[in-house]
C-alpha cells in the first residue's frame, strides 16, 4: 500500500469535527455541485486520502448567497469526514453594490456606482450595513454546518478607475475583521485570502492587504501563488519550470518568516488551470506540489473554475508515489 501524500496514510483518516493536520483542498464551484460533474472521482480521493477538505462558495462576487444548494453534500461530507471550508465573497458583491440604488456601493468621483469591467462592482468597507450583512452570511455559514468560513475579495479593488472614500484602507479591513470576529462562538474558525503578492511587499496600496496585521486576526491565511498571476519579470532569471517551483516555494518561506510569531495556518492556492501555462513549464501542477512539501506548508487548494481536475489529480497520485518511494529508500522494509 502506498504511503499517501505527506504521510497521512487511509488509515491515519477520521471525520474531521476540527481541522485536518495538512490541508488537501480542492475548490468546488457552484456549477460542480449542482451538477455532481466529478464527484465521484473526488469522493475517492478523499477516501484514498489524497485530499480532505472541499472549499464551496456561500457566497460568491455577483453577491448569490447558496446554502440550500450544498444540503446534499453536507450531508455527504459529514459522512465522509470531509473538512467543509465555506468561501464567502466579502467586497466584490455586484448585488449588494446595487441594493437601495447603489446606498452601499464605492462611487465614483461623481458619485455613482462604480465599476471598472476588470474589477467588477464592490460595496463599500466602511459601512456598518456591509459589515453586519456579511456577518450575518458568516453565522448561518456555522449554522449549515461549514467547519471553517475564509473570506475572499477581502480587500479593495486592484483597478485604476477613482473612487470615493479611498483612505486608510487597511484600518477599514481591519475593523471589519474585528467586528467579524466578536460575532462568532469561540473554537469557530476564521481565515481569509490575500494576494500572492502581499506575502512579498508590505502593504498593497490599492487593495489595502497587509500579511501581519490580517493574519493576527485569524486562523488561517490563504495566499493566492497562482504562478501564472506573477508578473512576468518575477524571478525571470529561473528556467520555467524551477520558476514555477520557486514562486511557491519562496512563497511559503517568506510567508513563514512574516508569521514566525503567530500559530497560525499558511496553506497556498496552487493552480491546477492552464492560463499562461507555456509560460510555467509541462510539470507546473506537480512543481507546485512538491513546492507546498518540501517549504513546509500546511497543505494545499487547488484552483481550476470550472472543476476540470483530471491532471492535476493525476499529479496528486504521481507525487504521492514519488514520495512514498523516497520514504521506502529511506526506511527499507
């Protein structure tokens, strides 16, 4: 029998009631569940133990709010043991943005809604009725059964286009953490995104993140290390497919070294979609794997919108046996 990946073998598996030792993740759209496109396949997995948590939107940037699509698979998971991470959209939420003729919206300089076609439509951080919607969100999140709600879109917007009431970005995020963090039952677990970025700079000026002073606030931290969302002069000098290796890689180090002070979870989203993939090497899925492994992560979240994860489910498999023989060299029978 092989030993499974990062030495959690089936027999080391239990129904999670808390969190799993090391994340194995996957991201499963909306459209996957209601379709049960490759469920199957990601139940044997799970029972394999190659993966052990399923993050599902609760509520996603056009501002739908779907607990009563994931009835059936909580009730699945539970049964499972399946680690349930609820992905709630914080500020990009184009149905909030539009309630009340735009009450709760950022505005443009002359004060209508804003948008930029990249960024989308957000509500605005500072407003105590934002705030106190997603905190509602939050609490129904426990209620239905989820072990842990991240919030993603936790921050501004990464477009040029002005708005209004743009300063001390970072304090509003902050408050609005605070405030999440009173409204939950003690031992609930809160954790949040940033951007692959904001473990490299200090503060990112137009999102406002910054890795500290966020991350004492929750549990866990999610960085973005999309290889593919470097810009291109990041670490240029590497072939393409140590590169891809090593955005991960120095990404976690860096991360950790951020957060030496802090018991807190870093656990990266890999990319396991194809955009700029000529760019990132043929192996670019397992590089990333064995990224996460060898800088000491605490697991992993695979990324591809659509729920198309045969490859990179495939590389689960093959970096799971590569490990396990290095393990049986080093621990012959």
């Amino acid at each position: 029998m092989l030993l499974l990946l990062f030495s959690f073998s089936p027999s080391d598996i239990s129904p999670w009631s808390s969190e799993p030792p090391i994340i194995k993740g996957v991201y499963l759209s909306p459209g996957v569940i209601y379709s049960s496109y490759g469920l199957e396949k990601i139940y044997h997995l799970m029972d394999l133990g190659l993966l052990n948590t399923a993050v599902l939107d609760i509520k996603d940037e056009k501002g739908r709010v779907m607990f009563s699509l994931y009835k059936d698979f909580i009730r699945e998971a539970k049964e499972r043991g399946i680690y349930l991470i609820a992905r709630q959209s914080v500020f990009k939420d184009r149905d909030f943005a539009f309630k009340e003729r735009g009450k709760y919206s950022l505005k443009d300089t002359q004060g209508n809604i804003w948008f930029e076609e990249k960024s989308g439509y957000w509500v605005d951080p500072s407003m105590k009725e934002v705030r106190d919607y997603n905190v509602q969100i939050l609490k129904k999140a426990f209620k239905a059964g989820f072990n842990e709600v991240q919030f993603d879109y936790i921050r501004y917007p990464s477009g040029n286009k002005p708005y209004l009431n743009n300063s001390n970005k970072l304090v509003k995020l902050l408050q609005f953490l605070d405030t999440a963090i009173t409204q939950v039952q003690p031992g609930k677990k809160i954790s949040l995104t940033v951007y692959g970025y904001a473990v490299w700079g200090e503060v990112l000026v137009k999102e406002g993140q910054n890795l500290e002073k966020m991350a004492k606030r929750v549990d866990a931290v999610y960085p973005m290390l999309y290889p593919s969302h470097f810009h291109n002069e990041f670490m240029r000098d590497l072939t393409k497919e140590f590169r891809t290796y090593s955005i991960i890689y120095e990404s976690i180090r860096k991360a950790r070294e951020r957060l030496y002070n802090m018991e807190i979870r870093i656990t990266p989203y890999i990319q396991a979609f194809d955009w700029k993939q000529s760019r990132l090497g043929k192996e670019y899925i397992i590089n990333q794997l064995r990224a996460v492994h060898a800088a000491g992560g605490d697991g992993f979240i695979l990324w591809e919108a659509g729920g198309k994860y045969d490859r990179a489910f495939h590389e689960l498999i093959d970096l799971d046996i590569e490990l396990s023989g290095k393990r049986l060299r080093l621990f012959p029978l």
